[in-house]
C-alpha cells in the first residue's frame, strides 16, 4: 500500500524553537531540515513535507487573517496529502483548533494541531514526542482511509477533538484538558483509538472552505458586584454583533432587574447573547433554577457545555455566514462539528 502523504504546517510557537548554541537566544526553527535534526521522524511509515509561515507567528498574535492562511493551505493541499499537522503556540491553540474545525466543513482528513511547552532543541522537550505522535496520529489509515476525519490537538500522550479543549497549565507538559468530551486516542506503548467518540464526515462530501469571520464579538464575564455602567458600556457598543456572557455554574446570573432588562434591550436590538458557564466542566441548563429562567424567558442562547474558545470561533463562524437573525439561535444550540453535546 502506498504511504500516507503528510503536510507539516508550521505558524509558529515554542516547537519551533531552537537555542543559539552561542548566545542561547531562540530562534526559528528550519523545517526543511527536520530529518536531519530529528532522524526518528525516518521511521514513520509516511511521507512528510513542509510548509511555513513566512514570518513563525507567537500564538498570541494569532487572529482569523491567520486562520484563513491555515485553511488556505490545507485547501491547496487537500487533494495532494491524507493528513494534516499544524505546529501552533500553545497560548492560543485551543482557539485556532476550534476556528479550523468550523472553517473546514466536511472534512475527510486528520487536521493535528500541536505544540509545546520547550523548544524543540532543548535537553528536555516535549516537542519531539508530541510532534513525532501527531504525525503518526495523521497517518493512521484502515483499508486506505484516514481514521481520524476531523479536527483534532494532541499533547502530552492525548488526542483531543479540537473544539473541546481549553488551555489548563502554563507549567506543565499537561497543558490541555478536554472536559466535557473523552479522549479521542491515547499514546502509550500502543496507540489506542477510541474509534465511538471520533466525528464521522460522509467520505462523498466535498470539503468546503469558509474563510468569512465576522470579529464583531465580545465576552462578558460575570463576576459578584458586577456595575451597571460597566455591562451598560460594553452593550452599547455600536460595533457588537455577538456577545458571550459567561456566567456561573449552569448558567445562573443575577436577576437584579437592571441587568435583565439590558439584556433583553440588547436582544431586541438585535445582539446575539450566547450563555456559557465559567466552569471548566458541565453544561448550561437555563431554567434549572430561578437565577437562569430569566435568561432563557428574553431569548438568551444556550451554550450548553462548549468551551469558551469554541464558542467565540462559533459566534465568528456563523455571523461570517450571515445566518438569519430568526434563525441563529436554533443554528448555534444545534452541534455542527462536535463542540457541544
């Protein structure tokens, strides 16, 4: 059987880093040297090329131009190559998974995004084994199929779907965690797939390839004292299409009646409010207690338990498609690539 062709992409990040031998400063990374700086990767049972931005990105950088660049190359790419690794800063990652995941409708083919914590040249990094594991996650085929059809972020021996993870720890090699949605692989001493919770695409559908986000977002985070002039001033802005509120627990906010009736003035003028708890872990239910029916009585959308990451490439995604107004809120509680169950 012919080997799998794979697409490093890199934007830039720690992992592709190395110290200057002499000044210790870090510097970029040459990816067209990858063999010969990890001579592991000849082991695979691929085919490996390179991509790079022209200018390596610091994640924190990172905004939907970039996005759309990512998503272009995998488009140019999509007929050439059976799977996709995008090397990303680890700031920011969880955001640009989530974004790729709604930008790449019917996608057929693994799309690996990883990163890490140390520079690839460093004694002690964990560069190699996240970058060497996601390629070999990529390239993992039945009866000449990828397995993995989605948008996935592996590290630290874990493959997550994209859209459901946050960033957890600056410190540790566990930096993400995935918690309303299991793991879709493990790398062990064997790599274990859990083929029920992986996103099925129909191998027939042709990729389509929306580029359109709409920024005109905000996030507001709920807090004990929370003034009306601070909630009244960020309503007000004449720019805002979509705002996510992130509130406590399932979803409960105050109901002091000011902070309702801003709300329901904000909807009526058309602004989409999107509620998504500040838990890590759990889900939305408007109307399991009396702090949370006034937000589902005015119209307030349901995030269930997305991810605030997801939910802001969500919001961008579906206002860059100019979704009717009549319609957004059945469209954005409906899971469209697996970000909410």
């Amino acid at each position: 059987m012919q080997k799998p062709n794979i697409l490093l992409i890199y934007t830039g990040g720690t992992i592709g880093m190395i110290k200057d031998a002499d000044t210790g400063a870090l510097k970029a990374f040459d990816f067209d040297s990858i063999l010969t700086r990890i001579p592991e990767i000849r082991l695979l049972d691929c085919n490996i090329e390179t991509i790079s931005f022209d200018e390596p990105l610091d994640s924190s950088n990172m905004n939907p131009k970039y996005w759309a660049d990512i998503a272009q190359i995998i488009e140019v790419n999509y007929q050439t190559f059976d799977g996709f690794v995008v090397l990303h800063g680890s700031d920011t990652m969880s955001y640009s998974a989530s974004a790729l995941s709604f930008m790449l409708e019917n996608l057929t083919k693994p799309v690996i995004f990883t990163g890490s914590q140390l520079p690839i040249g460093d004694l002690r990094t964990d560069a190699k084994e996240n970058l060497i594991t996601s390629i070999q996650m990529a390239s993992l085929q039945k009866d000449g199929l990828p397995i993995i059809r989605e948008v996935g972020l592996y590290f630290e021996y874990k493959l997550y779907r994209g859209n459901r993870t946050t960033k957890i720890n600056a410190e540790h090699f566990e930096a993400f965690e995935s918690f309303n949605y299991p793991n879709l692989a493990e790398s062990g001493v064997h790599l274990n797939i859990n083929t029920e919770y992986l996103w099925r695409t129909k191998l027939t559908n042709q990729l389509v390839v929306r580029k359109k986000m709409n920024t005109n977002i905000g996030i507001l985070k709920l807090f004990p004292g929370i003034s009306k002039s601070l909630v009244e001033t960020i309503l007000s802005c004449k720019t805002l299409e979509g705002i996510i509120l992130e509130t406590y627990g399932a979803g409960n906010a105050t109901n002091e009646k000011w902070f309702v009736e801003l709300l329901q003035n904000s909807i009526s003028r058309g602004l989409h409010i999107i509620n998504v708890s500040q838990c890590a872990g759990g889900s939305v239910n408007m109307g399991q207690y009396e702090t949370s029916s006034k937000l589902k009585s005015i119209g307030v959308i349901s995030g269930k338990d997305i991810t605030t990451e997801a939910a802001v490439a969500k919001l961008m995604y579906l206002l860059g498609e100019n979704i009717a107004h009549s319609e957004f809120k059945k469209t954005f509680e409906i899971s469209l690539r697996g970000e909410m169950t």
